[in-house]
C-alpha cells in the first residue's frame, strides 16, 4: 500500500516537473519567434518635368480693332490715315463735341495741328483733374472761346474741314497715330502771351502746348 501512493506521488511528481519543463519551453519559443519589423516610412520626392500650356501671346483682335491697326500700318502718313477712316453717319453726342472742338479751334491748320487740339480734349478727360467726358470739357466755363453758354456755332457738316475734323477726331480717340504733344493738358494760341508756369511741350502751328 505504501509503495502505491509512493508510485502515485513519484508519477504526480513527474506530471508536475514536465509540465513546469513545457510552460518553460513554450515561453522559450515564444520569445524566439522573429518579429517582422517594418522599416518608418521615408518619404520620397521625384522630379518629374510638369507640363503647364504657354499662355497666349496675343488675345485675338475684334474686328473694329483689327481694322484700325491695319489703316494704321497700311498708312504712310497721316494724310492718308485721315482718308482711310471710315464715315459716321450719325455720331455720338460726345464724337461731336471732340470734332466740333477741333473744328473751331484749328480748322484750317495742319493735321498734326487738328490732331494736337484733339488729344488735350482726351488728356483732360481722363486726367481727373478735369469732367471725365469730352462734352465736359469743352462747355468747362471760361475755356474755349468759341463756346456760347452751354452750345457751339452750327456746323456745316458738308464741308471738308468738317469731314477732316471727324476724322481727326477718330484717330485722336483711337490713338492709332502720335501726336508731339501726348501729355499735353492746355494750349494758347501763339500770338498771345498767358506768362503759365507750366511746362512747354512744343508749338504745332498756331498754338503752343502745355503740361
């Protein structure tokens, strides 16, 4: 009987130290199993040529536009350029107070002269310094000689220097030609003397341009 549970508590025994043995031998196991390891991601640039369209050289002219520049590089001279502008039959109220300005103020005189005249009217008109339409400027109070009260003098219409004084008008609005005084903000006629502490452009026929 003795040797029984003695046998029994050896076979325990030997249970027990086998089963200690493999719980060791699976932790054993489990700390040698390779853990995979991913590498940090490293971010990469790579050059890669981008393609962007060229923007236009030029945006494509409208046909009024187009017409100028083509009168304008076909013309040798102003002469001509003043015979290739084309006729109004009905211009606007602000057409007609720029040609009729020119008219009166140089009829008669050159083109470059006519032209002159026309492009003070456009300065003033857009310098701020003046009212912002042609109309605006030519009735200004006390600044052209030929204006009566809020009116001009009838215009005969059929004339040439009428004609020529449309056309001249056209250019100088367009700005298709240049004229020596560009900048120019006054001008006097020449025989007289205002003593203006400006400064003198040039003198184109019979008036001398200021700034």
């Amino acid at each position: 009987m003795k040797l029984r549970w003695a046998s029994a508590f050896a076979l325990v025994g030997t249970l027990f130290t086998l089963l200690v043995a493999a719980q060791g031998t699976g932790a054993a196991a489990q700390t040698m199993v390779p853990r995979i390891v991913l590498p940090d991601p490293v971010t990469q640039y790579i050059s890669t040529p981008v393609v962007q369209p060229l923007p236009q050289a030029e945006q494509a002219l409208g046909d009024d536009q187009a017409d100028d520049v083509a009168a304008t590089e076909s013309a040798s001279s102003l002469n001509e350029l003043v015979d290739a502008q084309p006729a109004v039959a009905a211009l606007s109220s602000e057409m007609r107070c720029l040609a009729g300005a020119i008219y009166f103020e140089a009829r008669g005189e050159s083109l470059a002269g006519q032209l002159a005249v026309g492009r003070v009217i456009i300065n003033r008109a857009a310098s701020g310094r003046f009212p912002k339409s042609y109309c605006g400027v030519v009735y200004q109070p006390e600044q052209f000689s030929f204006v009566r009260g809020r009116s001009m003098p009838a215009v005969p219409t059929a004339s040439r220097d009428w004609r020529e004084a449309v056309a001249i008008a056209q250019i100088a609005q367009k700005g298709i030609w240049r004229s020596a005084v560009k900048n120019a903000l006054y001008f006097h006629a020449a025989r007289v003397t205002p003593g203006w502490r400006l400064t003198r452009l040039a003198q184109v026929d019979n008036h001398i341009f200021y700034r």
